[in-house]
C-alpha cells in the first residue's frame, strides 16, 4: 500500500507596523508547509509584531545641512580627549524706524556679531566656549570678549561652569538664547537692571522634575555691550576681560519644577531666581539693585506657545528707585516651522517718579529727559519666517511704546524693524 505526504495550503496573515493603527497593513503570504512548520510559525508571529512595532521616522534632509555642517572642524566621539571641535558665530542685524512726539529717527545697525568656538573634551564632560563681538558698523573688528568659561559635567545632572558668562537669572529674556528669541530686543524691565556677563563660578544641577542653580560673580568685570545704561569708558579695559576681582560681589540662587505631566502638554515650566548684589564704588557690572527678583512661566503645546515673565528690583543707589514689571509673550506657527507670528505686552512701574527707563534701542534716541518716568507700557507685534530655523531667519515687527513722566513731557512712539538673524 503506497503512503502519500499530505501538504497543506496554509494562508498566513503577518501583522506589519504601521504608525497610525487605523491603517494597519495585513501582508498575505501563501506558502505549501507541512502543519507542524506552520503551527511553529502561527506560534511566532507574536514576537515578530513586538520586534517591528519600532519603526524609524523618515527626515526629510535640509539643503543647508552641508552648508552649517562645515562650521565642524573636527568630531570623533571615540577620541578620549578630544571629541568636537566647532567654529560658532552669529549675525543679526536690522533696520529701525521710530517715530514718536518728540521726533523721529531711523537706521540700520549691526545689532549683534561674534564669532568663536565651541570644543567638548574628555568624554564630553568637559565644554570649553570663548567667543569675541564686534560692535555697530565693525568699526572694531574686536571689540571684548563675550563668553569664555570652562564647563564641567562630572554627573547627567550635574554642571560646574568657571568664566566670563551669564549670571543666572531671568530664563527667558536673559538665558535664552537671542538666536531663539523671537522679538528683535529683550524686554524693557529686564534691560534697565544692569545685568551683564561676568566673571564667576556657578552650579547647575537637576533631580527628577526640580532644578536648582546658584552662583558668584565679581563686579568688577567690564562689560560687553556699547547700551548708553551699562556703557564704561574706554579705561575700564585696563584690568582685563575679566575685570580685576577687586569690586564688589553678587550672588544668585534659584529653582525650577518642570509640571508638563500635571498639565498633559508638550511643555511647562517654572523658574524662580534671585540676584544679590553687594555693590561698590566703581563696579562695572550688577551695580543698580541689591537685590533682583524674577519668575518665570512658561508653556507650549503644538502651535501656540505663551512666555510670562516678571522682575522687581529693590535697593537702588539713588536715583534707581524700587521698580517691578513683567510681559506677555505669545506666539503662533501660522505654517509648522515656517512661520510664525509673535506679540508681547509689557509693563513696568517704580516707586520713584524717575525710576523708569525708556527702551535704550530705539526709543531714547528720540525721547526727551533721558527717557525716564514711572510707568511704561508697550504693545509688539510681528512675524518670523524660518528659512533654516532659527540658524537662519527673517524678522519683521512694530512695537508701540509708552513712557509716563508727571513732571516733564511723556514719550509716546512707534518704531518699525525688520532684519535678519544668522547663527552657526
């Protein structure tokens, strides 16, 4: 009697990954197996699914990224001392035009533009930056050192930073980034407290959702901007870019909780930092207040993204009077990384009646009396368009200003800008 293998048809149906679950793909594979191999198989489809639930989103590449890409000179991440080494720069200026009661004046000025480098050394926990600016026009190729600071990471949450940078205060309007920021100028309450990079040592660290940070700084440094309120005279260069530890001494502390999970949102954060000045005759830097105070919220979820940040400022030396103010920040992607439209309300107030001072750019070189009075209000409105992101990006945008003066004329302007913002 003659004995025939059976083989059997068996339809096997293989569940595929698929980012959106609604559309999930059934592949069809008709196969002639004998039933234990095909028993063995239908067993194993479960692990199959599991291993290609991981799928890898496709980006698009940029026809800039060859073009940014050769700022690096040099990356290895198996070097075990050196790991990257890349150039840094940025350019950003713009066209102004204000128009105000007391008159009107307009120009183009070559707002920001530096270049340095940026190195990460010894497993990358060790982060060297110096970068230098020219000034308006480049009438000085060379005009003072920016950043230049030594930055050791020992643990993930855990960052020692020595040299000339930021004191840590204000997160948004100070901390970021002006790459990033989307206004052509920082807020009117921050720019009159006289803070400016100095030569210090700070701690940074992170626990779960808090943050702490704190640091000291010597005021002795000379500043790094030409602004009418923290500009020093040519002399003040004689010490050095970093000043000769012989002024006075601040001091900042702060905290922050990051609640994105409580509100179920792409992003929500809270700083809270304090500056403590001890001031002396002569100092360069952090000399206005004892003592400043800011906080600051913020949230983003998709398009829409909402800044609020606030500062008081207490202990003045006379004719700097107690002041406290605070601004709104929306924005919103018209088109997802494309454009954006931008708005800020402002508002600030003192306790004396000069204790105010009017936006240094463009506004006091209209306004009458040294832009001073004891209430300021102001309205920003205008557009990004991202033509590489924030690397590389046009800006326009009017900001309506109003200084309240009880003793002399008020300023009441408009001023017009638009520019451009380049960064490598």
């Amino acid at each position: 009697m003659k004995t025939t293998q059976q083989s059997h048809q068996t339809e096997i149906r293989v569940p595929t990954s698929s980012r959106k679950p609604r559309k999930s793909t059934i592949l069809v594979l008709r196969y002639r197996l004998p039933r234990p191999a095909a028993l063995a198989l239908l067993a194993a489809l479960p692990l199959v699914a599991n291993g290609q639930d991981h799928s890898t989103e496709f980006v698009e590449p940029n026809a800039f990224d060859p073009l940014w890409g050769h700022a690096t000179l040099y990356k290895d991440d198996l070097n075990p001392i050196l790991e990257e080494f890349k150039l840094r720069g940025r350019y950003q200026g713009q066209y102004w035009d204000t128009d105000a009661e007391q008159g009107s004046q307009s120009n183009w000025e070559d707002r920001r533009s530096r270049f340095g480098f940026d190195a990460k050394l010894l497993d990358k926990k060790i982060e060297l930056r110096a970068d230098f600016q020219s000034n308006d026009g480049f009438s000085d190729f060379y005009d003072g050192l920016v950043d230049a600071y030594v930055r050791w990471k020992p643990k993930s949450w855990l960052s020692i930073t020595a040299g000339k940078t930021k004191p840590l205060i204000g997160q948004y309007d100070w901390l970021e980034s002006t790459n990033t920021q989307p206004t052509f100028e920082r807020s009117q309450i921050f720019n009159q407290l006289g803070i400016n990079r100095a030569a210090g040592l700070t701690v940074e660290g992170t626990q779960d959702d808090f943050s702490w940070r704190a640091g000291i700084y010597t005021n002795s440094t000379p500043a790094t901007t030409a602004d009418p309120i923290t500009k020093i005279s040519s002399g003040a260069f004689g010490d050095g870019e970093f000043g000769d530890f012989t002024g006075g001494v601040s001091y900042s502390l702060g905290v922050g909780y990051d609640f994105k999970h409580l509100l179920a949102i792409e992003k929500a954060d809270f700083k809270l930092d304090w500056l403590h000045s001890e001031r002396e005759a002569g100092d360069l830097v952090l000399s206005k207040y004892d003592d400043i105070l800011s906080a600051t919220f913020s949230v983003k979820q998709e398009a829409a993204a909402l800044v609020i940040e606030a500062f008081h400022a207490s202990g003045g030396d006379g004719t700097n009077s107690n002041v406290f103010g605070f601004y709104l920040e929306p924005t919103y992607d018209i088109i997802p990384k494309k454009l954006q439209l931008v708005g800020r309300y402002s508002y600030a107030n003192s306790e004396g009646p000069l204790g105010i001072v009017g936006q240094t750019r463009y506004e006091k070189m209209v306004a009458t009396h040294k832009a001073l009075g004891d209430a300021y209000q102001s309205v920003y409105g205008g557009v990004q368009y991202f033509i590489y992101g924030d690397k590389l990006k046009l800006m326009a945008g009017v900001e309506w200003a109003r200084l309240e003066n009880k003793t002399a004329a008020s300023y009441d302007g408009l001023t017009l800008l638009t520019g451009i913002r380049l960064s490598f």
